[in-house]
C-alpha cells in the first residue's frame, strides 16, 4: 500500500556559472568557521565566567562563614564569661551564706553564755548583799550580846 518515506537529502543548488560555484563554498566555509570560532570563543568565555563567578561565590560563603564564626565566638566568649562569673558568684554566695549562719550560731552562743554571766553576776550581787546583810545582823547580835554581857 504506502510505502514508508525515506528522509529527504539536503542538496545544494548549483548555478550555472563555474565562477560562482568555486567562490560560495569559500564564502560559506569561512563563515561558517567564523560562527564556529565564535560560539567556541563565546563557550569557553563563559566557561570562564562561569568558574570565575562560581570561585567568587565560594569565597564569598567562606567569608560569610568565618565572619559568622567570629561573631558567634565572640558572643558565646561573652556568653561564656558571664556563666563563669555567674559560677563564681553563686559560689561565692553558698560560702558567705554559710559563714553567716556559722555566725549567726556562734552569735546565738555569745548571747547565752553573756545572759548566763549576767545572771550569775546579779547572783553574786544579791549573795554579797545577803552577806553584808548577815553581816550586820550577826554584827548587831554580838553587839547585843556583848552589852548583854557587860551588863
């Protein structure tokens, strides 16, 4: 029935002069290597950008990189002295807090042993004023018994 089509060839027309048939192919061929040589010239300048913008972009993620190192390192460094001085701190509360209460105990002691001082001086003072007292009676007793006596 049909059979199937066969591609079709590319032909060249061909004038009639011979003069014109030797200098077209010259003309084309050397355009046409003109536009090779161009676009192969174009390609690898491309290339070339292309490597250039893409080493610049490296360089740029690793500026971009170290300078966010560098900021978070010296945040975190004083991030990190200030948890260090905080410790220090919180230490240095636990101790004092300690010594006052070791004070406030050793406070609590002086205070009791001064009351009991206190007591025991009001003790001697009402004994030694029980003694004068005993003294004068026994005192005014001998003397009565002396005038007894001599009476």
């Amino acid at each position: 029935m049909y059979s199937p089509q066969l591609p079709l060839a590319r032909t060249r027309v061909l004038s009639s002069s011979s003069s014109e048939m030797e200098e077209k192919p010259d003309l084309f061929g050397g355009l046409e290597s003109s536009l090779l040589h161009l676009i192969n010239l174009h390609n690898n300048s491309y290339l070339l950008l292309r490597d250039h913008t893409e080493k610049a972009k490296k360089d740029a993620i690793r500026s971009a990189i170290r300078v966010s190192d560098l900021l978070v390192e010296t945040v975190n460094g004083g991030v990190k002295e200030s948890f260090v001085n905080e410790k220090r701190i919180e230490l240095e509360i636990r101790s004092l807090a300690a010594t006052i209460m070791r004070f406030a105990k050793q406070t609590d002691q002086w205070l009791s042993v001064s009351r009991s001082i206190n007591t025991a001086i009001k003790e001697i003072g009402d004994f030694e004023n029980w003694m004068k007292t005993m003294e004068f009676d026994c005192k005014s007793i001998n003397a009565a018994i002396c005038n007894i006596h001599q009476a």
